[in-house]
C-alpha cells in the first residue's frame, strides 16, 4: 500500500494517441453521413421525388 505522502505526489494526466483521434473522427464522420442521409430523405419526401417500392 502506498502511504499518503506517496498518494499526494502522484500527477496524472491524459494521453491522445492516433488510435483515439481516429476513432473521434470515424465518429464525427458517421454522424455527418447520418445527417446529410436524412436531409436528403427529408428533402426528397418534401419534394415528391421518393421512388415507389
């Protein structure tokens, strides 16, 4: 165990590496596509072009 002097040195901090900046933009990059889908689904329901099924 470590003693409360030791507990009160201890510095923390947080590190940003590729592999979290990657997964931030595939994040970001999916909520785009997301928005510009629907946008277009919604412009295209507004607009009366949706093909028929």
């Amino acid at each position: 165990m470590l003693e409360k002097q030791e507990l009160l040195q201890i510095v923390g901090g947080i590190n940003i590496t590729g592999s979290l900046i990657s997964a931030i933009h595939r994040g970001i990059s999916v909520i785009m596509d997301v928005g510009r889908s629907l946008g277009s689904a919604i412009r295209r329901a507004i607009g009366g072009t949706m093909c028929p099924i």
